[in-house]
C-alpha cells in the first residue's frame, strides 16, 4: 500500500496503481479523451493532467503510477486553466455543428465542453478540411471531427488485432488512415466496428436509417443471437423501433463485438422478416399458427421413421443458436429421432 | 584474436606513418603532448570529443589505433569489473551532450543494476537542430570514437548489442560508419570475444526516415522497432524498460565520443575541465551571421563573448552582433548584454535558453527577432509528430499569430494571447519537442518584447526584416533613369524622364525589381 494526499484528503491505496485508477476509485472524476482501462496508456489527449507537486510539468495521471508521500491536485486552477486551453485548442479545430451532428448527447468533447465552460474554440486559423470516408459499408470516418485520441487505432490493434487503420502524416496533418489511402472500405478492415463504439466525438458514425438523440432511445440489455458466444450488448430503441446496437463494457466481452452484432440488427424491423410460419399450400406459402406448424413436423416426421426408419431423417442446428441450444437439439435427434444424423452448420 | 599486447604493436606501427603524413600535410602541430589543429580558430579550443576530427583518416582503424584507440576498452575488460566502468562514468559526472544533460553514469547504473536477459545500447545520430552538424562531423571524421564509447557502454551495463539510429540524410556518415564497423569486428575489437575475453558486443546501424522527433530517444526506440515515430508515455524508465521493453542506455555520439578518454585519462582529469556541475567540454556548430563560423569545442563554462568574437572573429560584415541562438528549437535567443554569461547547462536554463545539442546561431541587426522566433517554431509545428494536443494544435495556433504580427496584421492582446499557450504547450505537452517548442517565442518575448511592440503598435519592423510592413521608397537619390518603371510588373512607378520617380505604395506589391535595377541605389526599403 502507499500513502498520498489527493485535494488535502490523505489516502492509502494499491501499489502499482495509476493516479487515474485511484482518483476513480475514490470518486474524483478526471475527464480523459483518449483513455480507455483495456489498452495500454496513451497519454495524448492532456485532458487528465493533475499537478504533483515537485514536478516540473503538469502529468498525465493515467499513465503516472502513485508513490509514497505524493500530493495530487486534480482540480486546482493551474490544471483546469490547461484542461480548457487544451479543450480550447481541440474546438478550435472542430466543427462547431452539435445541432445537427448525430453525436450530440453522446458526445464527450460536447461534455467536456459543457463541464468546462467553453462555449468555442478561440484560436481562429486553418482548419482541417478533408473528404468523410464513406467506403465502408456500415459506418462512416469524418476526419475533421476527429480528435486525434488514437482510441480507434489502438482498439483495432491491441484488441481487434486487426491494424487496419493507422496515423498519417504528422503533426497539425495528421489523420486516420488505412494504407496508401485506399479507404476503410478497400482495406483490411473486418467491419467489426470497434473503433466505432469507441470513438469520443462524431468521427466514426454508424450508418444509422433512423435519426435519434441518445435521450430519446432507451437501452435494451440482450444477448447476441448471431453465435454462441453470447456477448452482451444494449439496443438502442426508439418508440418500438432498435435503431442502433452498443456492446456491453461490464461483462465477458468487455465492449467488444463482431460486425454482426455491431451492425446486424436492421432485420428486427425489417418488412421482410417472419413473424409467423408459413406452409407451402397448394405451390403457396400461407402463414399459420405455431400449433399448426408443430402438428405438421410431428406428423412428417412420424411418417419418414414408420416407412424409412429414425436414420432418414437428419437435423442440421444453427450457428445463431446458442450452446445450450444446440446441446439440446442433439440430444432431441438421438434421444427423440434415433439417429446419430446431427449437424451444425459452423462446424470445421 | 586481438590482444593488448596486438594493439600496442599496430599502434608502434601505425603511429611513425601518422605523423610523416601529418608533417607532409602541415596542418598540426603538438600542444601538451596532443597532436592539434593549427590556427587562431583552434588555439583557443580544447578538443575533446573532435580530439581526432581532421588529424586521422577516417577510413583507418590503424590511425584511430595510433593515437590510443580501442586501448582503454581493451584495458577495462582486463582490468575493470563492469560495476567499475559504471563507477568512473559517475564520477566522471559526463552529462549528455544530446542536449538534455542528464548524467551518461547514472543512466548506466540503472540498466546495470536492472536485470535482464538482454539489454542494449543505442547511440541517438539523429541529430536534426537546423545548422548543427557536431555529429555529422563525428561520424564522418572519427567513427571509431563512437564504436569504442558504445562497446564500452556495452560492457558497463551487460548488453551484447547496439545500435546506431543515424539519419539518412548524412550518406557519408553511414558509409564511414559501416567500414568502421566491418574494420572493428575484422580487427575483434568488435563483436564475438572482444580482445580474447568472453564479452560480445555487436553493432547495427539503423536509418532514420527523416522525422526530427525520432532524436526523441522512445520514438527512436519505436522506430527502430518499426512503428511510427511517436515518443512513448514515460511511465516506465528506458534504462529499465527500453527498446523492445528491454533495458537500454541511449546516448548522444558525442556523449560517446567523449568515453574512451575518460577511461584512457581517468575521470579525474575530466573533471578538471569545465565547470564543477558541467565537467568536460562542448561542441558547438558556430553558424549565422559570425565571420568564421564552424565547429568549435571549448570547456564548458567559456562565455558566449569568447565563442563568437575571440574564437568566431565576431559579426560579419562590420554588423552589431544581436543575439545568439543556442539550442535549437528547443532553445532561446539570448540577447548581446548577456554574452558574458558562461556557457553550461545550468547558466542557459537560467537566462531561458537550454545548452541542446550544441547549435548556436550568431545573429545581427539586421536580423528581426520575431521572424527569428517565427522560424524556429514552424519547425517545431513541422516536426510535431501529432501525438498530443497542445504541440499537434498549440504550436501551430502559436505560429499562426506570429505570423500574423510578421505580416502586419498582430493585435495588442496576441502577445498575452501567445504567453498563456506557451504556457499550456510547455507545461503540458507529452514530450521534450512539445515542451520546449515556445522557447523561441518565450525567450524573443522577454529579450526582445520592443521588437514585437513595434510590429503590432507601430506597424514597423525596426531589423528592416518583415517584407510586409516595409515600404519601397524612392529617395532623392534617383537620376530618373525610368529603369525601374520599366521593370516594374504592375507599373505602379511614375516619373518624367532625368526627374525623380515615385512608386504607388498601394498598388506595389513588393517584388524588389525596381531596387534591383536602380543604377544609384536610390531604392529603398523603409
């Protein structure tokens, strides 16, 4: 353990701890842009700087390790004047367009902002001014809405492992990109769209149908029905309607999906889905009732066996059913059937 | 198989052919006992780290051999435990030259002590201060200097492998560099069973692609690494956890170049150079408006005066020296009433300079300080890798006022405007680029503050410099020859032939034409 004073309060915390870490757990809220607790530090935003005392410069407190006899000053005004130059500084080189950018509400530079009383960016001069990416298919990069925080490069390579975005150029011109500027969707990008769920301010969007406000939606704790993997995600939905897909930060998965999950739920309310069953009726598909259904199946089913026997029948399960789910169908073919006929369509 | 005893005879070799070469050649003579450069530029200099530089060929391990070369590694691998070369370096107290002037002893207990299946030694080449070539000249005039340091570092902190990071842009360097390397390993001073003994010690060079930031010794390691050249958060030490989160030692070539005569002389006689907190000398490339501009090495503590007037012969051209520049970039422009301030670490830190690598550019009237400052930081805004807001987003908005006061359009409050972000830059920028990069301005701002003043009051520049608050002029002068209303492009000169010409100021647009033809020099800027 080791002993430091924090605002004049004394502490006694976990060796080994950041700065960060600890102002967290005792509930002093230090803003960061570019942190993230699944990555390594970055240290590139200055929005968690905090004044030590004996230091010559403010520190970034999410990648300075607590010591023994530290004294942390995480709110006085030298910090907050450099927290609202560096918040000045980001505006400045921001589109000031929350009325109509899909972000808003969930946006932390529009938070900071709001915390910080920085009403617009004071520094007038060159802005960056390059294309939106809109070449891959479910989500769009708009560069000059981009922070810089470098959350998206690092998710895509220290947890998606997939590097297919990185920086280019340098200082004032520096942008994400994939190689060569083929575009995301040109390049080894799997779609995941974990940068996505990660990104702070309104670069990396989902390519939504429906507008909404974060306020207006509710969220909606489900399981992933695409594999049996189960991560967990929130829907986002608007009157009766899912508009949009967040993964769960508190559990196995921690904040990470696939692009099914990410991006695979427009089928919920789409015109074509099924809601009932549908039996073939003279060359036609008419709908029915589940009874009606289950009748049919039996019935086929009884048939096959009593003139073919149990090993002409065969069960393939789906990849979109659970564990569980598959273990019981399995069991309904050997068990019920009597045949070893089983199979799943994901099965190498 | 080298030996002492092999060494010794190559050097009784080599040494006669050494000097016959010399006394055909008459550049030397023989001060103290040391082989030395004639002239008024070099007697005043004490040539430590350039002991070599101009007197042996580069391309000859014997010549470097001949005058003590690879003797004081061959003797501390016989002689000294690594915890004793450690030791020396200490109390040495060598500073790096790289600009920082961290002590080179300590940062060497620290990996030493650090325990590691690997460790290694980098040697920073990246030197990228514009007009500083101290390296450079290393390099290309004593590469052996540089090998012998880093093998000596090798085996102080018990890594077999190092690496050179030179930039790209010095061919001649990197090619003296590989022969010397394929020299040493020929001659096993280098490589496996250095001098017979079971310590190893290998070198590669890496090339650096151009980004000034890569001097920054993590985004070195990331580059050498293959990643892009960002410096690293400083959460652990690189003396600890280093180039592939290995413990590593990284110092500056003449930092390592100055290691072999340490532990040939002793650490005493070094420290009986300099200044008690700044022992040995420094390199410095004396440049700008001086008469004789070049390298000069002098002990640490010489005064600014007697660098740029006893040794660099003062101002060129019969100009009033202004300031000189030290550092770089990263450093500050110190005004003439204060050229009596010695030269240390410590004594530039405190009149808002820093030491740096060693570039010291001399300045004259008619040199304009706030362009001066204007220069200096849109190098920085050039070389800013992006990594962190206040130097990606705060050294260009800071650029961008300077130009605007150099371009005549500077308002009263840009000046506390430019103070408050450097504050918010230097205090809170992720590395050393980003934390100096307002030095220039900072430093121009207190010395020099009358100078911007005038640009933004009185909408002159008093150097004469700032092209846009300058006026063309006729003076009376002129013979009224027409030539420069013929050569004017936008006919904006009106006169009668044999009578005085008068140029339309609002329609000028300043292309000097008609001051380059006037026969009488009756054109001027005002």
């Amino acid at each position: 353990m080791v002993k430091l004073t924090i605002n004049g309060i004394d502490y006694e915390v976990e060796r080994d701890k950041t700065v960060l870490q600890v102002c967290n757990d005792i509930g002093i809220d230090i803003p960061t842009l570019c942190h993230d607790e699944r990555l390594e530090p970055y240290a590139a935003c200055r929005m968690c700087l905090v004044e030590i005392e004996g230091a010559k410069n403010l520190q970034t407190s999410c990648s300075t390790k607590v010591r023994e006899g530290m004294v942390v000053h995480t709110h006085n005004d030298k910090v907050m004047d450099a927290r609202r130059d560096v918040l000045d500084l980001l505006l400045s080189n921001h589109p000031i367009d929350c009325l109509t950018c899909e972000k808003s509400g969930q946006c932390k530079l529009q938070d900071y902002a709001y915390e910080y009383g920085v009403r617009e960016g004071t520094y007038v001069g060159e802005m960056r001014n390059k294309p939106i990416d809109d070449s891959n298919h479910f989500y769009t990069y708009d560069p000059d809405k981009c922070i810089l925080c470098g959350l998206c490069v690092r998710v895509c390579d220290e947890l998606q492992n997939t590097n297919a975005i990185g920086f280019e150029d340098r200082g004032f011109g520096t942008i994400v990109a994939t190689p060569f500027d083929q575009g995301l969707g040109n390049s080894a990008c799997v779609s995941c769209g974990n940068c996505v769920s990660v990104c702070p301010v309104g670069a990396l969007m989902p390519k939504y149908d429906t507008k909404f406000r974060l306020w207006e939606t509710k969220k909606v704790r489900t399981t992933c029905s695409y594999c049996g993997v189960g991560c967990q995600m929130d829907l986002l939905v608007k009157g009766d309607k899912v508009v949009g897909v967040e993964p769960a930060f508190d559990t196995f998965n921690n904040g990470l999906l696939c692009v099914k999950g990410k991006f695979g739920y427009k089928f919920i309310n789409h015109g074509d889905r099924l809601k009932t069953p549908l039996i073939k009726k003279d060359g036609e598909f008419v709908e029915a009732s589940w009874d009606e259904a289950y009748k049919l199946i039996i019935s086929k089913i009884e048939d096959t066996k009593a003139k073919y026997g149990a090993d002409a029948l065969a069960g393939l399960s789906s990849a979109r059913c659970t564990n569980e789910e598959n273990y019981m169908f399995q069991k309904f073919m050997r068990a019920a059937i009597g045949t070893n006929n089983v199979d799943h369509c994901a099965r190498l | 198989m080298m030996s002492q005893e092999k060494l010794r005879e190559i050097k009784e070799n080599a040494r006669p052919l050494l000097d016959e070469r010399l006394k055909v050649e008459d550049k030397t003579e023989v001060r103290d006992g040391n082989i030395v450069l004639k002239g008024d530029y070099y007697k005043k200099q004490v040539r430590i780290a350039l002991r070599n530089c101009e007197i042996i060929l580069p391309e000859s391990i014997e010549e470097y051999i001949a005058l003590d070369g690879y003797s004081a590694l061959g003797k501390m691998l016989f002689e000294m435990t690594p915890e004793d070369v450690v030791n020396t370096m200490i109390e040495s107290n060598l500073r790096g030259r790289g600009g920082a002037g961290f002590p080179a002893g300590r940062k060497w207990l620290e990996a030493f002590k650090y325990d590691a299946d690997q460790k290694y030694i980098i040697c920073n080449a990246d030197e990228g201060d514009p007009g500083a070539y101290m390296d450079r000249s290393i390099l290309e005039g004593d590469p052996h200097s540089v090998l012998e340091g880093m093998a000596i570092a090798g085996y102080a902190i018990g890594a077999n492998q190092g690496f050179i990071y030179v930039r790209a842009e010095y061919p001649l360097a990197v090619k003296r560099l590989q022969a010397a390397i394929k020299q040493a390993k020929e001659y096993g001073v280098l490589g496996n069973n250095i001098f017979g003994t079971d310590f190893s010690f290998d070198i590669e060079l890496r090339l650096g692609a151009g980004a000034f930031v890569c001097g920054e010794g993590t985004a070195l390691m990331e580059s050498i690494e293959g990643k892009r050249g960002m410096p690293r958060v400083k959460i652990h030490r690189t003396a600890h956890r280093g180039l592939w989160q290995k413990p590593t030692v990284i110092n500056n070539v003449e930092t390592l170049a100055n290691i072999p005569v340490i532990f040939q002389r002793g650490a005493k006689w070094f420290r009986g150079i300099g200044t008690e907190k700044s022992p040995g000398t420094k390199v410095f490339a004396l440049v700008g408006k001086v008469k004789e501009s070049g390298l000069v090495e002098v002990p640490m503590g010489t005064s600014l005066r007697e660098i740029v007037f006893d040794i660099g012969g003062g101002v060129a051209d019969g100009k009033a020296a202004k300031a000189v520049q030290t550092g770089g970039p990263s450093g500050g422009c110190i005004p003439v009433e204060l050229f009596d301030t010695p030269v240390d670490f410590e004594s530039l830190a405190k009149i808002g300079s820093i030491m740096g690598s060693g570039g010291m550019v001399v300045m004259d009237e008619t040199d304009c300080m706030v362009d001066i400052a204007r220069f200096f930081l849109e190098f920085s805004v050039d070389e800013s890798c992006g990594k962190c807001v206040p130097c990606r987003e705060g050294t260009k908005r800071m650029l961008e006022l300077l130009e605007k006061i150099t371009g005549g359009n500077g308002e009263e409050e840009d000046i506390a405007r430019m103070e408050s972000l450097a504050v918010t830059i230097s205090t809170g920028s992720l590395c050393g680029l980003g934390q100096t990069a307002p030095n220039p301005v900072t430093s121009t701002l207190h010395y020099f503050r009358d100078e911007y003043e005038a640009h933004i009051r009185d909408k002159t520049c008093p150097a004469g410099h700032c092209q846009a608050l300058l006026e063309y002029y006729i003076t009376e002068d002129c013979i009224g020859c027409t030539k420069c209303a013929r050569s004017c492009p936008v006919s904006c000169i009106s006169g009668k032939v044999k009578e005085r010409h008068v140029i339309d100021t609002d329609a000028c647009i300043k292309c000097g034409n008609c001051m380059e033809v006037c026969p009488v020099g009756a054109v001027i800027l005002r």
